[in-house]
C-alpha cells in the first residue's frame, strides 16, 4: 500500500495529529527569535575572531560612546545635558523627540553614565549608539517585517487563488496548508535555535519561503485532484491518483529546493550553515505537510472542494491554448524572443558586486533615529569613528617589560603615519613613558589614572601579554579605503612585530574577511546548486537533454535577475538607496532561482512527458502540456510573487533585496522560461526531446492522462 493511499485511509487520524502538532509548533513559533542573532559573519581563517575574543579580557572601552535619548522633547534633553555640565555642542536632534548626545574625542567612557541614569529615571528611552544596539534594531526588525508585510500579502494570495481556482474552497485549501507548513518549520526553528547559531533574517526567510512553496505545492496537487473528480473518478481514487501524479512532481521539487539550500553549507561559516538549515527545514517541513495532512484533506473535502464556484475565474486560463498553438507553428521565434527579453537585463548582470556593510546601520530605514545617530557620531568625530580598527598583539614577553611598551610605541607611530588613518588611541601616546607603564603593570607604581587607563588596552596584570590599539580611519568603515587599510594592517604588522601573534578585529575586518569568503566560495556554491537541479531534472525527467537545457534556461534567469539587481540596488533605480548588494543575501536568491525554479520545471516536463507517453507526437505534447498546465504555472508563479514582492514592506533594506531578486527571478522563470523557452525548445528538438527515455511500448495514444 502506498503512502499516500495510507494517508486517506486515515485521514481522520492524520488531521487530528496535525491539529495537536499545530497548536504545539504555534506555541514555539511565537517565541522564535529569542535566540536568533544578527552575528555569525565570520570567516573561520580571519583573525578578527581571535581579536574579538581577547577583547573580552579587558575591562573598559576605550572612549565614551554617544547615548541616544527618545521619547523625550528635545527642550528637556538640553537641559539635563546643562544640569550635567555638559557641551551644548554634544547634543543632535535625530528625530521628533530623538535626542542624542555625542561626546568628543578622548572622554572617558564614564563621562555619560550619570545621564544616562537620570534619563531612564525620567521615563527616557536610552540605547548606546553602537555595533551592538544596531545589531538588536535588526533584529527587531524581523519582527516588524513579518508584523507588517504578511497581512498585505494574504488578500492578494486569496483573490490570485480564486482567479486559478474557480472557487472558494479550493482557493483557501492551499493557504491551509501553507500555514501549518511555515508555522511547523517556525517552531522547529525555535528548538534548533538553541542549538546552533540562526541569523535574525531567518524568521522572514523561513516564513514567505514556507508560505509560497506551500501555496505552490497544494496548488499543484489540488487542481490535479479536481481534474481527476471532473473526469467521474471517486474521491479516494481521485486524490490517490493526484498525489501519484502531482505528489511525485511536487516531491522532486521540494527535494531539489531543499537541496539547493543545503549548498550554502560551502559558504563555510556560522551564518550560511544556519540559513542553509533553517531554509532546508521550511521546504522540508511543509513537503511533509503536502504528503500527509493534504490528501487526507482532499479526501475528506471530496467534491465539496469546488464549493463556491466563481464563474468568471477561468478566463485566467483561456489563453494559454492560444500561445501554445503559436508555440508550436513557430518555435525558433519563442526561443528568440525569450532569449533577447532575458538577454536585456543580463547585460547589466555582469556589473554585480557584493559587500556586506561594516556600518551596519545602513541596514536600517534612513530616517531611524539610530541610524541617524550613527550619522551624528561620524560627523562630530569623524567618518571611521563608528568602528574602530582593533589591533592586537600578544606579546612572548609581558606587559611589565619595558620593551613590550617600546614596541607598542613604535607601532603606533607606524600605524599613524598611514595617510588613511586619522588617530590612534594607545596607551604609549597619551603622555605616559613606557617605563611608568610597564611598571604600572608590574604594581610598582600605583596610580589610579594610569592603572585605569591601561585597563583598556590591556589586563593590569603582571602576567599579562595583550596589548591593544585602537585605530580610527578618515574614511566610513564601508568605504575601500578602509577596507585596504584593514587589509594593510594584517600584512604589515607581521613584518613590524615578527615572533608575536597580531590580529586585526572589530566589524570592518571581521566582515571584510566574510565578504572575501563569501567572494571566494560563491563560484563553488553556484556549481554546487546547478549540479543539484542537473541530477535532480535528469532523475524526475530520465532527460539528459531536458536536464542540461533546465540548468541552462536558469542560468540565463540568474544573470537576468543579476542585471535587475544591479539596475535597482546597486544604482539606486525604482526610488531605492543605491548601494552595494549585500553578500549576506545575494547568493541566497540565486540559489533559490535554481531550487524554486525545479518547481514549475517539473511540473511542466511531467505533463509534457504523461501526454507523450500515452501515444501524442513530441510537439503536440509540448503544446498541449503548456496548454493544460501554463495558467495554474504562471498563477503559481504570481502567488509568489505577491509573497516575496511583500518583502517590501520590510523596514530592512536586505529584505528588499530579496524582494525584488525573487520576484524579478519567478516572473522571468514562469513568464519567460516555461512559457515560452521549455516548450519552444521541446518543439524545436522534436521526438528527441527526452532522450535517451524512450516511450513505453505500452501506452496507447486512446489513453488521457488527465
């Protein structure tokens, strides 16, 4: 007995188990971004890790940081700025009742504590502007963007659901299901956090993936299970019968998407491992949900699935019959005029650059009084001041040697004298000789201004042997120059200091190493996901003709949607911030370009195939296939679409990002690639186009596989 055959059988049983998993996954999803961090971009083979580390055993900051007060008028922060005896020209309005107070150059990173007191005593709102409270804004974000962009996106998906669908019932199925398949993978992703490190992009990324897949996939097995009701058959054979046909194509599809995300594992670092996870687990989780809650669901609905009939709702389909009847007159004209659509956009394809922000504040909306805090800060203490570069140097020698200080000296004077750094902040230029520093260390002097100054280039300790400078470049830590400057340091303080370990730390180098990384491994990653779609195509289709033309015509899609990216993110088109594609999120469309297209690809190839095995000739299956599949394709695609498109709401710029990657990469592979191309190139090669699969000898051209 097969699976699917026990499913309905039980299908009383079935529902019920997923009721009691729903509620229980529901109660995990609702808590699922308690763990999920805005970290884990690190490159294993950088230093910046290292450096990071070690700045834990130190027990100050190196300089005050600005406070950002909100919720407060601007009239009452002025004067509790004067009541504390501090500059007027500190303060900078970042926004209606947003408030924030830089500090200048050198104060101790005491100086604002009593501020900051009495402003949460106040009521105030009161955040210290740096990495750390842009990474939790981010964070907070996610939750914003799943908040805000999915009750946009619903009444779009029911209204496209009852245009392909006709009715009610059959329309809301697939958002049923859809829904318990992304809550169950939110709630696995709750459990799995604990676990292992998951970005904070995660909950967005999991949820609209689980979303639109799941809508694709209960779309294809219901229309399927309708037509078998319309042609007489019983509801149990009729959703036996979906789930063999449909539920194998969807079962390929899902394997190939899920698949396609694992390849981020080659990313090789902390941050691809949890998407390549998290997003593995959306696709798996609700293909687990289309094999055994749906066709329970089909047989117990039975023909009461087309309850609610709309009547004007099939003109969505009416069409299609006419373009696959040109199709088939005239394939090489749909191949070229396919080509050269995709070939316009791909042009600026090959402009594509990626980086991940070292100010990540960038990420944020541009009127976010963060944001414009960090602003404020590169103004009043210049561009580089946001990130300081953190050099560190383990000594063989400790701290209590005079030596130890004499090279920190020279050091710093070196690392000075680079035109593209505006200060160092070290303990050897601040007036103290190396002599009273190292005897500072050592306990033999003890004077509490210099022991607290020392505290925050190293531990006052005897023992210890870290030292380290803190390095502020002229430029933004987004600009090259800075990012050569980081590059720079590594090199040369290994010829400065040879015998100690030195690293350089802090979020330019530390994201400069996973943009290289990233950079490096992307090629691997794109190799890997076009192999997964090569096997995967040649496994469901038995084609190595169809296998290499599907990786082909997507590969084509991807420098289209590159070229699309390009226009829009990268110069600032549609009214957007021009800046860099991030590398944290680019190569996750490309691969889900491969994985998601396997979707519609299998679905028309298996119908092309059905309708050729059972006796037509190659080029009335191609046409015949689009004709019977090109509407619930392409309204899949849109249903897609309007979930991805959602994204734009996001108050994130790297969702939107992903928004329009996605969309441009679906309606080029649907409207372009399976229209036109698939079907066109089937035609062109004729009899030959599933080679080496032969047809069964069989089958009979009297036979329907409708």
């Amino acid at each position: 007995m097969s699976w699917a055959r026990i499913m309905i059988r039980q299908r009383k049983w079935v529902i019920i188990a997923w009721a009691v998993l729903f509620i229980v996954t529901g109660v995990l999803a609702k808590n699922v971004t308690h763990a999920l961090t805005s970290t884990g971009f690190d490159n294993p083979k950088s230093s910046a890790i290292w450096v990071d580390n070690q700045l834990g055993h130190f027990s100050s900051k190196p300089a005050a940081e600005p406070l950002l007060i909100q919720n407060v008028p601007h009239s009452r922060v002025d004067a509790w700025v004067r009541q504390y005896h501090l500059p007027s020209a500190w303060i900078y309005r970042v926004g209606p009742n947003a408030t924030t107070v830089v500090p200048s150059a050198g104060q101790s990173p005491t100086r604002l504590l009593p501020l900051y007191d009495f402003a949460r005593h106040e009521g105030a709102k009161t955040t210290w502007v740096n990495q750390n409270a842009v990474g939790s804004q981010v964070i907070s974000d996610t939750r914003t963007t799943l908040a805000s962009s999915l009750p946009v996106a619903l009444p779009f998906l029911v209204v496209l659901l009852l245009l392909v669908f006709g009715s009610v019932t059959s329309a809301l199925l697939p958002l049923l299901v859809a829904g318990v398949g992304a809550v169950f993978a939110l709630g696995a992703l709750d459990l799995l956090e604990n676990v292992i490190t998951l970005s904070a992009y995660l909950t967005d990324i999991v949820s609209f993936l689980g979303l639109g897949v799941g809508v694709d996939y209960a779309l294809f097995i219901s229309a399927r299970f309708r037509q078998a009701l319309a042609q007489g058959k019983e509801p149990e054979v009729a959703a036996n019968e979906a789930m063999q046909r449909a539920g194998r194509s969807v079962f390929y599809s899902g394997i190939a998407v899920a698949m396609a995300l694992l390849t981020l594992f080659i990313g090789g670092n902390a941050y691809w491992r949890g998407i390549a996870i998290g997003g593995a687990m959306a696709v798996l989780s609700v293909l687990l949900v289309t094999h055994t809650l749906l066709p329970a669901l089909l047989r117990t609905l039975g023909r009461r699935i087309n309850w609610g009939r709309i009547p004007w709702a099939n003109a969505f389909h009416r069409f299609w019959p006419a373009i696959s009847t040109w199709i088939r007159k005239r394939p090489y004209w749909a191949i070229g005029l396919a080509v050269v659509a995709l070939a316009i956009p791909a042009i600026s394809g090959v402009q594509l650059s990626m980086q991940t922000p070292a100010n990540i504040a960038v990420m944020l909306p541009q009127n976010d009084p963060l944001r414009v805090s960090v602003a404020a800060e590169q103004r009043a203490l210049g561009a580089g001041s946001i990130d300081p570069i953190v050099i560190m140097i383990n000594f063989k020698q400790t701290t209590a040697s005079i030596s130890t200080w004499q090279a920190v000296a020279k050091v710093t004077d070196r690392i000075a004298a680079d035109p593209a750094v505006l200060s160092v902040h070290s303990a050897t230029n601040v007036g103290v000789s190396p002599t009273l520093l190292a005897d500072a260390v050592a306990g033999t002097v003890r004077d509490p201004a210099i022991t607290g100054m020392l505290s925050s280039f190293t531990n006052v300790h005897y023992n210890s042997h870290l030292v380290a400078l803190f390095v502020t470049s002229r430029q933004g830590p987004n600009a090259p120059s800075t990012i050569a400057l980081t590059n720079r340091l590594q090199t040369q303080l290994a010829h400065w200091l040879p015998g100690q370990r030195t690293g350089v730390g802090g979020v330019t180098a530390l994201l400069n190493g996973f943009n290289q990384l990233t950079k490096a491994r992307l090629p691997w990653i794109l190799m890997a996901v076009a192999t997964v779609a090569l096997v995967i195509l040649f496994i469901a289709t038995g084609s190595i003709w169809q296998a290499l033309l599907g990786v082909g015509f997507d590969g084509l899609v991807a420098l289209a949607t590159a070229g699309i990216l390009v226009l829009t993110i990268q110069h600032g088109g549609l009214g957007l911030e021009a800046e860099s594609l991030d590398s944290s999120i680019t190569p996750l469309v490309f691969v889900l370009l491969f994985g998601l297209s396997m979707d519609y690809e299998v679905i028309l190839l298996h119908r092309i195939q059905e309708l050729w095995q059972h006796g037509q000739d190659m080029r009335d299956a191609a046409t015949d296939g689009l004709s019977r599949t090109g509407g619930m394709i392409t309204g899949a695609g849109m249903i897609m679409v309007v979930v991805f498109f959602a994204l734009l709401l996001s108050p994130l710029e790297i969702m939107k990002t992903l928004a329009i990657g996605l969309t441009s990469a679906i309606l080029l592979d649907t409207w372009i690639v399976r229209s036109f191309l698939v079907p066109g190139s089937t035609v062109a090669i004729g009899a030959s186009a599933f080679w080496p699969s032969r047809r069964k000898a069989s089958t009979s051209a009297d036979e329907d596989p409708e």
